[in-house]
C-alpha cells in the first residue's frame, strides 16, 4: 500500500489543513515502456495556490479529491523503459503520491554529485531556472550594467542578484527588513540592499543607491517599487515582471502611476515571465547553474521539512514565512 | 530677410501660440562644404510636445527663443558641397526657418518621381518607418494574427492598419469619430472600427471586435485605451508603445489601471518604440514602402496647411484632431 495527498475542498481566503486530504491505495506497476518512480523530495510553492482556485488560466486548476502535483525529485525503482534505469534520480512534475508509474516524458535525469537532490527543487529547479532565464531571455543583463531587484532574499531574487555579480554587474536589492537586508549584501553579496520598509521615498533611495540609473529591473513584487525602479531607469532599460505579489491580495483593482509615457521616452522593454514558457531552455540553464554552483559561484538556503504527510502543512507554513530559503519536503 | 519660428515659453498643459515667435534675421550663405536650403515642406509632430519640456530625455528639449526643429523636405538653393547640387530635393531634421544651411550630414536625398514630395514626411516619411519599423522590431506580426490600432485614422495608425491588411491579419482600429471609422474601414479597409467617444466600454468592444484575441496593439494613445487593449491580449501578445497622445498634455502624473499583473499572466511584452532608435533599418523600410505604394497596397492622406508662419498654428491642430493623416505645412 501507498499514501497520496488529494485536494478535498477549495478553501476561501488562506488554506487550511482541512482542505487536504491523505488517502491509501495499492502501489502501482510499471507497464512495458514505462518506470515506477518512489518520491524523495517534494517541492512546495505558493504559486500552487492559485491552482487550487477552479479559474480558466494556462495552467489547469487541481481537480476535486484527486492527488495534487508539483516539482517532486522521486528514484527510479523499477523500469521498463530502455532509457531510464533502476536507481535513476529525476525531477518532473509529477503527482502527490509516494509511488507512481511514468512513460518519462517530462522528467529529466539528475546527478546527485553535482549537488544534494533537493538543490533540484530549488537552485537547479524552478526557482533557479527562473532567476536565470529571466535575466537572460528578457533582461538581457550584460556586464557592467546596474541590476535592482526586488523580493531580493526571496528563493528567486537571491539568487538572480548573484547571477549579477556573477556577470559583473552592479546589483541593488529590495528586501523588507534590516535582516533580509543583512543577508542580501553579507551572505550572496549583493553592492546595497534598500529596505523599503524604513524609507518613505523609494525613488529617492534608488537613486542614490544606483548613480548610474537601473538598466534591469527583475520585478518579483510590483507596485510602487515598479514605478519607482522605471523612474530610474536608463535608455534601453529592461523589466523582467516575474511577479506581482504586492498586488495579489487585493480586492480592489488596484491603480497606480500610468508607465507607458516612460516606457516611450527611453525605449524600455517590459514583459511577463512565466518559466513555463521556456522549457526548452531548462537543459542549458541547469547545465550553467550547475558549473556555477560546482565553481561556489552560489549560495542557496533551503528549510527541509521530513515526511510524506506533512506536505499540508509545509505547503501552509510558506504563508506564515516560516521557511528561510526554498522549502522542500523529504518524504 | 527671412522668417525663423522660436519657443517662447515652455507651455504647462496644453500649448498655444502665445508659446511660440516668429522672427526675422538676414538670409543665411553657405560657406565651402555647406549647401544652402530652401524649406518646401515641414513635417508637425505630436512627440514635438514632448521636447518642449525641460527635461533630460533622448532627444535634447528645445531650448527657449532658439528655432524648433522637425522633418523638414526643402530644396538644395545653392551648393558648395559635391554630394549636392543645386535643384536637389533632400529630407532631414532642419530648424523651423525658410532658409538655413547644412554640411549634408544627416539629410537623405529624394526621388519626386516615387512621390509627391510631401509624401516624405509621411508615408515615405518618420511616419511610414515608424509603422513598419514598429510592427517589425516590436510587434513582429504574423499572418493570420489580430492586430488592433489605436489612433487608427491618424497617419501613423492608417498606415499601421494597411500593412496588417497586407499581412493578412485581421485589423480592427479606434478612433474618435464615425467620420474616421468610416475612413479606416472604407479607404484604409480595416476589418473593423471602434469609436471609443460613443462606447463606454471600450473593453467589451475591443472583445466583441476581436473574437479570437488580440495578437498585437499597436499603441498610439495610451491610457485607458491601452488598459483595455491588455484585457482582451492573448497570451504572448506584443504592445507597440508608440504614442500616449492621450496623457502628454495632463499637468498632474497620470494613473490608472496597474498593468504588471496582466503581463505575467500573459507573458506579454511592452515595449517603448522611438523610430530614431533604428536608423540603421530606415532604408530598407523606405524601399519596402516605397515597393508597396508602388503596387498600390498603401493608401494614405495628408493635411496640408499652407504659410510658413501657420506652422505652430497645424501643430496645435493636432491636438484638436483637425487633421485627416499627415500634417504637412507647405511653406
């Protein structure tokens, strides 16, 4: 027998415990081309919310008491597919469920030397696909430019601003306390962090902290800081809007400084990313994050939480900030 | 003698004569290399708005009793350079004065045979290249897409419309009158028009006009009809930040709807065009124009006011909407 976790109702408003469920059944068996995978780790993400809401959107919502899915590292504990062996590791979009069969489409082989498994939720995962295909696809970041970001001591802002420093860029980061701060400019060296939270002028503090005006901004938030980074900008300036979480929990629509006057007086580009929409750059991008990572060009923090069954609640505790750095469950 | 036009005073809001001066000073001479000009035709431009403020910018603002400047298509009176010789037609960015001289650098020569002369201050003109120059670097329309134009019955927008049609893509334009839905529907043979003054919900109209989405909005108004244009975008949608005619005479900042949101869950692109950043690519576009009003694809107006001094007089008509295509001041 196998456990799965299944999503038993559409909550209003923040999740609970009571909207998960754990059930039991037999553990499948590989068919001919396929593989039985036994889940290692499994990532939990905030953006998993929105697909518990039954919302048309690119991504189909979870279905009502069927197991839910995301980012899973799982071994490979018996094939009958020519191109996977036992004791394979692989990460994929795969189910909530501790075993599961696949024909492997999908899911891409990893090398448990380069680093631990769950780096591969994490710095080799999504998240760090993210920082760097959207500083490469829509940034365009190249050296010696002035990268600000925002969400700076977030999974992915932390480590877009290395990537910049990698690249030899002068990186700026946004961060809501003096902690965040701390870290963002002692830990992944960063040039200066700006606590928006202290200052009442944010443009102002740009300003000063970037003399030579902003040519990528790597938007995780939106808002204020938004029209605050575009007045800064340069000629040829870039946004990567890769979110807008300042905005989401609003009930009104919310307004703000009107952009496009800026955006035509000096030429910037501004364009939605959604890493999803660049899988077949994952290859090259883990490929460059790895040697980087092999290199100690990276730091990365993670919050590991033990047990199959406690994937509710870590995925419940991202809301409470409970987690430093990505958070992962080791099933 | 000879006439010149100066900026008097930089206008808060919207600009009238009392901004401008008319003068008089001595007939220029052109020294060895130089070319004496004679002004036939003076392009007004929207966007000269913008460089009667003191602000730092790409372009230089205006300065204050010093000639304006704009596209200007004037005949070669005398020569004292070898590229030139006297009867010559050219077209460059020249000062507002009947006469003036130049070195030749920057100004192209012209083929009355091709067009009418003042056709190169329009179609053949900053206004054509900036149609087509935009739709190719920013909106990279395909065949089959759906292409939306604001602005759609002015020279730029008209023009925008047409090369869609050549494309073969659906077209829909918004404009302000039914004399000018009219026009881009039975002249420029748009699919279809919206006029944004009769609706008040340019939204549901935008959405009613393109069943299946827009591709990309070719923008030359901003504001709320940009909002709405981004309600109705399909994913991967481009928008051609070309103009916010709507927003440049507002004293107070603008603001309205805050757009980040939309562009992540779409992945699209905006992107501020300026024509000037591509002069690299006006030739070819010249000749791609040229080819299609040869071939009869391309129609176009023009307005043209005679009277050197009526210049500031067709420039503050712009803002009234008086003009059906191309402002042209015939000296």
């Amino acid at each position: 027998m196998m456990k799965y976790i299944i999503l038993r109702n559409r909550p209003e408003g923040k999740p609970s415990l009571k909207d998960f469920g754990t059930k039991e059944t037999e553990k499948p068996q590989p068919g001919e081309g396929e593989i039985l995978l036994k889940a290692l780790y499994v990532s939990v993400d905030p953006y998993l919310r929105g697909r518990m809401r039954d919302e048309k959107s690119y991504i189909p919502p979870f279905k009502l008491n069927e197991p839910m899915e995301s980012m899973v590292v799982p071994e490979v504990e018996d094939s009958k597919n020519e191109n996977f062996s036992k004791g394979d590791f692989v990460s994929g979009m795969l189910d909530w469920q501790e075993y599961q069969v696949s024909d492997g489409k999908g899911l891409n082989k990893i090398n448990k030397d380069i680093a631990p498994l769950s780096a591969y939720l994490g710095i080799l995962g999504l998240t760090g696909i993210t920082a760097y295909l959207g500083l490469e696809k829509i940034g365009k970041l190249k050296e010696g430019e002035t990268l600000l970001v925002s969400g700076a001591a977030g999974a992915v802002g932390s480590i877009v601003g290395q990537i910049g420093k990698i690249k030899k860029c002068k990186v700026v980061g946004i961060a809501g306390s003096d902690e965040k701060i701390k870290k963002i400019t002692k830990v992944f060296k960063f040039d200066e962090g700006i606590n928006y939270k202290t200052t009442d002028n944010i443009k102002e503090e740009i300003k000063k902290a970037c003399p030579n005006g902003v040519d990528v901004y790597f938007d995780n938030v939106g808002g204020e800081m938004l029209d605050a980074a575009i007045l800064n900008m340069n000629k040829f300036g870039r946004v990567v809007n890769c979110g807008a979480i300042s905005l989401y929990n609003s009930k009104e629509k919310p307004t703000g400084l009107r952009l496009e006057p800026f955006l035509i007086k000096k030429s910037i580009l501004m364009q939605g990313f959604t890493v999803r929409d660049y899988a077949e750059d994952f290859q090259p991008a883990i490929k460059q994050l790895s040697k980087w990572l092999k290199e100690d060009k990276l730091q990365y923090e993670e919050t590991i939480v033990e047990g199959f069954e406690k994937i509710p609640q870590a995925f419940l505790d991202l809301f409470e900030g409970k987690n430093q750095g990505k958070m992962v469950v080791k099933v």
